[in-house]
C-alpha cells in the first residue's frame, strides 16, 4: 500500500491532465463531450455536468479517455451522409467528425501537449521555490585502471560538457553518462584553464541506484565533489527557470528517443524498460523522500507519456495525427480497410510493448 497510494496519485494527475488538454480543445471547438474517464472498466463513481459529460473514476488506474460525441470513424463521404441523416442540426455542430482537419488535430494533439506543460509546470516550481544544484563537477578521485584513468582523466579536473551536453551541475554527470547511448563518450575537461577533450569508452557494471534498486549502470571510475566542499543550490528567476525547465524537457524527451532508437537497432538495453509496475515501486519509493522528489517522477512519467502518446502507431494520439496527415495529403480519409489494418498492427505493437514490460517488470521484481 505504501507504493500503490502513491502511484495512484502520481497516475491520476498525469491522466487527467492529458485528458483534460483533450477535452479542453474539444470543448474550445464546441465538440460534444459525453464520458471523461479516470482509469478503465467498471465505474466506482461520477457524476453529470451542466453540458452533459459524464466525469468518472474507473477500478483500473492505468489511463483515461475522453469520449465524443457521435464518436465513430468516418472513410467516405457517402458514410458522413449518413450519419449526418441521424443527428438533428443542433447536434451535428457537436460532431468531432465534422470539425476542420486542423480542429481534429489539435484537439488530439492536445493531450500530450498538457503532459510536456504540466512537467514544465512542476520544473519551474521547484527551481523557483526549491531551487536547481548548480555545484561546479570537480573529480576528486579516479580509480586506477578504470576508462577515466586509462584515458588521462585527473584528480582536480573539471567536467565542463558530456557528450556536448553543458554540465551545470555535479549532479547532471551520472545522469548524462547512464542515459548516453554512444558507445565511446565525449567528455569536454577544464584543467589548470586548459581546454581538454577524452573520448571514454565506460563499463557496464552491475549496480544499485539511490533508491537500492539493481540497474545495469555505465561507470568510468570516478568520485566527485564539490569545490572547497560547498554545494551551490540556487533558486531561480522566472526567466531562468523557464529556460531551465525547458531545457530539461527536451533532453528527457531526446534522450528517450535515443533509448527506444537504441533497442530497435539491438544496440540499447532493453532490461532496463518498465512498466506499471516499476514505476508504482519507484514513486513509492520516491515518495518517501518527500514531496519535491515525487513532483519531480511525476514530471518525468508525465514527459514519458506524453512523448509516447505521440508515437504514429494507431491507438495512439500520434496515430490518430498521423491518419490526419494522410487525410491532408490525399484528400480525403485513408480507406476503412487500410485503416484496420494499421490498427491491427497497433495493436500488435501495444500488446507486446506491455507483455514485455511486464516480464521486465516481474524479472526486476526477481520473480523469474
């Protein structure tokens, strides 16, 4: 209970504002709006608004939707005839279908969108209020016959940049080391105000995380610290914050990239892909911490979401925008067949996404 509490909370808030960036738009464009789902399945309670909708909280807590009004798909202009026969004129105006290419797609496009606001949002929360690390990375030690050593790193140097990622802070090295998906990595060194580069291939050593968790952990053997041992914590300007912030989403939302770009080509390790449930053990891991740790998961989890909600595969948002285009290039709608059949494929893809996530997930929790 200690892990699922929080995750409920964390998934709550990420769904209901991916839903509600949905809803928002199609609301916006006077789209009918019949059911605002919290989770799946059977509902355990709701209530109806002034316009109709229906907001409920489902018993499965691993996603949402937003159901329009009328919502079915449309592949011939015979078909929107006839469903145009079925609704009077007053209703017609709330049809998604009939909406402008260009409605459908933000209203679609909407939900991932809230995702990467709400993780700019909470960024820009904690380095205004809490304040950003920005403690200068000084090595204090290199271990001997490590890549650091072998490849000239020194007691005393300064780490400016990795991989062409500027390091503001000591603790931003782990970070760009762990998700760096290069073989041999870039390492921009200042020593004694001279300007050095090191191309350091790093161990695959087996590890725990901060959290005691077992990860597979790339590591080149070395220890740092702070300058004259003094962190430099620093609360933020708006302006700077935002920077920040953004800064921040957009190395996740890469670097992820770069992670699923790994494991298609077989380069990247696919171990280290979880599901629901090692997320609902990390947030609650994390949650014990405090709040400021569990806003910055939430953040994270809420990018993840976001960026694979725009993934083209069908089922998706992403996919959705990419018939959209289709529809934009061509015309008109693709054909009902072809478009089943990109379902199909989609669905496909989702269920072995999740059945391996889950192995991952139980193999994690050594249950194999």
């Amino acid at each position: 209970m200690n892990y699922l509490i929080p995750f409920i909370i964390l998934i709550t808030v990420v769904v209901f504002i991916h839903e509600y960036g949905h809803y928002y738009f199609a609301k916006k464009y006077n789209v009918g709006v019949t059911d605002f789902s919290i989770g799946f399945g059977k509902e355990i309670f709701g209530w109806n608004d002034k316009s109709g909708t229906r907001w409920k909280i489902c018993w499965i807590p691993l996603g949402g939707y937003v159901k329009f009004f009328g919502d079915r798909n449309v592949f011939s202009q015979s078909e929107q005839n006839e469903i145009l026969k079925e609704y009077n004129t007053a209703d017609q105006k709330k049809l998604f279908i009939l909406k402008p290419l260009y409605q459908r797609s933000l209203i679609v496009a909407a939900g991932p969108i809230a995702n990467f606001i709400l993780a700019l949002l909470i960024f820009i929360f904690i380095y205004m209020f809490v304040g950003k690390d920005m403690t200068p990375a000084i090595v204090n030690e290199v271990q001997k016959d490590s890549p650091a050593y072998i490849s000239g790193i020194k007691k005393n140097d300064r780490i400016i940049s990795i991989d062409n990622n500027k390091v503001n802070s000591i603790l931003e090295v782990s970070t760009f080391i762990s998700t760096s998906t290069s073989e041999i990595i870039e390492f921009f060194i200042l020593r004694n105000d001279q300007e050095l580069i090191f191309n350091i291939k790093p161990d695959l050593v087996e590890s725990e995380d901060q959290l005691g968790n077992k990860i597979k952990k790339r590591m080149i053997g070395i220890k740092l610290g702070p300058f004259n041992n003094e962190f430099n914590n620093v609360k933020l300007g708006p302006t700077k914050a935002i920077f920040y912030s953004v800064k921040e989403v957009w190395f996740v939302s890469i670097t992820s990239l770069k992670y699923i770009g790994s494991m298609i080509t077989g380069s990247g390790d696919s171990s280290q892909l979880g599901g629901p449930i090692r997320i609902a053990k990390i947030t609650g891991q994390v949650a014990e911490y405090g709040i400021i740790p569990f806003l910055s998961v939430m953040a994270y989890i809420s990018i993840s979401l976001g960026l694979i909600n725009l993934f083209p595969i069908p089922m998706l948002d992403g996919g959705h925008l990419m018939f959209y285009l289709f529809e934009k290039l061509l015309g008109r709608p693709l054909q009902q067949k072809t478009q089943e059949g990109f379902f199909r494929i989609g669905l496909f893809l989702l269920f072995s996404l999740m059945f391996f996530a889950t192995f991952n997930d139980l193999k994690y929790l050594g249950l194999f």
